[in-house]
C-alpha cells in the first residue's frame, strides 16, 4: 500500500487522497474492531457494516480516477487486464471471494469461527483486492500463520486448552496489514 501510495502521489492524482483516506480508516477501524474483539470476543456490526461503504467508495473511487487519469496499472503478474484485473473489479471479487471463503469455513465448522469474522472478511477482501490478488491470498495465510503462533503460544505458556476460543479478528486484521505493508503493488 506505500508504495501504491508513492506510485498515486508521484502521479499527482486525486486517487492518492483517496487511498490515503482508505489507508486512515483501515487503521482506525483496526484498532477499534481489535480492542472490541479481545475484550468482548465480538466485532459489531455497527462498525463493520459502514466499514463497507467507506472502503468501497474511497476504493473504488480511488480505482475509478487511477483509470481515468490513467495511473493504474496496465495488467496485474499473470493475470492480465481482465475483468478481475482492472482494479475497481478487483475491490468487489476480493472482497466477496474473501467473504465466500470465511463463509464456507464457518459453515464447515460453526464453532470454529465467528460470523463477525466473515463480515469483516469481506471488507478486508476489498482492501487487499486493490492492491492485487497475491495480497489477498497473503493476507489470508498471514492471519492464519498469526493466529496459530498465538494459539501454540497460549497452550506452550498454559494458559489455554484446545478448546479455548481465541479473537480471531485482530489476527485478520494484523494479516491484511502485513500484507498490505510488506508485499508490493500488483
């Protein structure tokens, strides 16, 4: 996401604005949603569903002036420009194929996961889906790889069985910022 900014900035497009807005919401809403979840082991709708609309509008918003500016990248690696290659495409199929994949998850295994988490899912889809596929899946693994760290630390320091349910929110979060962070714009 730095870099994309730099690339939007270096291009004096009003796409740079808008994804720092996105950018600055995304670290607002974490740190709520991750102290809410840890407490309460809860992520409320009341954040999460406007969640949607504000990363959708900056997003695709920031999509939309890339392409018409024409500062979006011409193909993602592998993909081409297809239709998911465009970003603005991208936003909405990251966001509903994270959201689809959560969803079958929990309904594998309901006690596993909480259906806050897929809600977010969704809206962490369409962060990671501008960026590019590769985040998408990144940050799915990180979140994955972040909380089994914690669970084995929990059990390794006894301070949980394998039945202990643990927020798996802040690690969702933590992913998507790690991916967002560390890999580099499609």
């Amino acid at each position: 996401m730095i870099q994309r900014l730099g690339e939007l900035g270096a291009a004096g497009s009003p796409a740079f604005w808008l994804v720092l807005a996105a950018c600055a919401y995304f670290a607002v809403m974490a740190v709520r949603l991750t102290v809410i979840d840890v407490r309460h082991h809860l992520l409320p709708n009341r954040i999460v569903f406007p969640s949607y609309a504000v990363a959708g509008v900056l997003l695709l918003g920031a999509a939309a002036s890339q392409a018409f500016l024409g500062v979006a990248p011409a193909a993602t690696p592998g993909g081409g420009a297809g239709l998911f290659g465009v970003p603005g495409l991208r936003v909405v199929a990251g966001g509903g194929a994270l959201w689809l994949f959560y969803f079958l998850l929990r309904a594998v295994y309901p006690p596993g996961m909480g259906f806050g988490d897929v809600k977010l899912a969704g809206v962490l889809g369409m962060y990671l889906g501008f960026l590019g596929w590769p985040h998408v899946v990144a940050g799915t693994a990180a979140a994955f790889v972040f909380g089994g760290l914690w669970s084995l630390g929990l059990l390794a320091a006894r301070r949980g069985t394998l039945k202990s349910s643990i927020p798996f929110g802040p690690f969702m979060l933590a992913g998507s910022a790690a991916a967002m962070l560390l890999l580099p714009a499609s």
